[in-house]
C-alpha cells in the first residue's frame, strides 16, 4: 500500500495538530458496509495527522486482501454458479472448522458490503460477475482507500513484507502471498526496533505479569517479549512477530498522542503502559 510518503521519526510539538496512531483493526473496519465504516471516519476526521504502522499493511493484508482474494478464488469455481452457490461453498468448507471463523466471519463481511453496493434484481450469473469484479476493484483499489484515511506509514521496523504491493497474474488470479520470514535470513529492522525501543517491551510485558486475568493474546505476546530480550533475533521470524504484531504498531506509533483500535482487550493494557488515550469508534455501533 503505497499510498502515503514514508515517515520514519514524526514528533510532533506540544502545540501542534491532534494526532492519532490508526490500529489495523480499523482499517479493516473501513472495509465494511458503511454502518460500521462510517462511524470510524467520523472518529478520525478531527486529527489532522493519521498515522499507521507500516506494519499493519502486513496485518492488513493477511487479515483483509488476502480472503478477498480466496472469496474471488471461490466466484471462480466452475460448480459455483451464483452469490448464494458462494454462500453454500464458504459455510460447508469453513464453518465446521474452528480456526476458519474468521476467514468465514471476514468473507460474510465482504458479501453483505457487496449486497448493500448491488442490491438489484439481476440473473445469479450476472450478479456473481459483479461480486467477482467488485473482489477484483478492491484488492486493486485497496491502496486509494486508505490513503483517505491514513496520512502516513511510520516506518521504523522496516518490515520489508509490509512493503509488497498485490500482483493480478496473467490468469486472473491474484497473488497476495506473505513470504516466510526466519530469524537470520530476513532483512528487515525488527531486532533493532526491539533494542531501541526494549525498555517499552519489557514494560508491556511487567503489566502482563501484573494482571494475570489478561487477553490470552496479551500473554502470547509477553511470552514473545521476554524471549525477544534475550535475543531480538527471536522477532525476525514472521511466526513470531505476529504474535506481538500489537506491540509493534504501539510502539511505531508511539510519537502519536492518541491511540484508535477496535481491540479494547488488547489495546487498553498497551494505552495504560504507553500512557495514551484509547479512541474505539466502534464500541456502539
């Protein structure tokens, strides 16, 4: 996602515009049919500068582009023959299994903002073209999208993954795989990331240990932390930096004076550490 000028070290002075570090979680949710993307830019309208890990382009990729590339993959199935084939196809191969909620819960998601957008009484063929066409705009439109919103990706981790654009392939299939990072043979500024920044990690990981009725998220992410500070290495494999992937975005965003996110699990811990007010647009809708 290209969209923005790179900003490696924003410090915005104490009398400057209102600023605010944009969660992954949010950009997904400006993705979504307008009830629940609006309120998100009502929230963020007011700062003048939104700034965005350029770690959560991974995340975003991984979370968003990549299953509205499988609900394209799926459109293309010569069994399936309408929106409602779709349908069939994602709750038999994804429903029954645990670990694919998500992908299912995301791809529900995208087929109720395509029905919101295409709501006309047209043939099952020419409305599967049309949802079709409509994965295909936003895999290649994702990048406009949120250069809308986002002002610019802080790029202090260096995340060379976060850096690769989607690729159409002659067949019309897309290519959005994230290539597997291991520790030693990734260039990327991670293990540095963590050592300038170390002090803040630890502090994360003590307010862990302190509040032993946390997220499980929070406590995969301290068991992380604390391997990471013997060795910073440990954050070069892409297995492991997702699981302190939040950390990272905070911590990238740290010069930003609010922060917005739609994981109040996860979120409000990092905000009592770093000492941020926490914005969550999405708590009433």
């Amino acid at each position: 996602m290209s969209g923005a000028a790179p900003s490696e070290s924003f410090a915005p002075s104490e009398t400057s515009f209102k600023t605010v570090l944009v969660d992954t979680s949010l950009l997904i949710e400006l993705q979504k049919r307008r009830r629940y993307a609006e309120p998100v830019r009502q929230a963020l309208a007011p700062y003048a500068f939104r700034g965005a890990s350029s770690y959560s382009r991974l995340e975003f990729k991984r979370a968003w582009l990549q299953r509205l590339a499988y609900l394209y993959s799926v459109c293309l199935r010569p069994e399936v023959q309408s929106v409602n084939d779709v349908v069939d196809w994602l709750n038999r191969k994804l429903a029954s299994h645990q670990r694919q909620l998500r992908r299912l819960q995301t791809c529900l998601d995208m087929l109720i903002r395509f029905l919101d957008l295409d709501a006309r009484s047209i043939s099952g063929r020419a409305q599967l073209a049309r949802l079709r066409a409509h994965c295909r705009r936003s895999i290649l439109e994702a990048n406009e999208c949120l250069r809308e919103i986002v002002t610019a990706y802080l790029r202090n981790t260096r995340c060379s993954r976060a850096e690769e654009e989607p690729k159409e392939l002659p067949d019309g299939s897309f290519d959005l795989t994230i290539r597997k990072c291991k520790s030693g043979t990734t260039a990327c500024g991670l293990s540095q990331f963590f050592r300038k920044n170390q002090g803040l990690f630890a502090a994360l990981g003590d307010h862990v240990d302190a509040h032993p009725e946390c997220s499980e998220e929070l406590k995969t992410m301290r068991q992380h932390i604390r391997i990471a500070q013997a060795d910073p290495t440990h954050l070069c494999d892409g297995a492991n930096c997702a699981r302190v992937a939040d950390a990272i975005i905070a911590i990238d965003g740290q010069e930003m004076s609010t922060f917005a996110a739609n994981n109040d699990k996860e979120w409000a811990a990092i905000c009592a550490v770093m000492s941020k007010p926490l914005l969550n647009p999405c708590r009433r809708v």
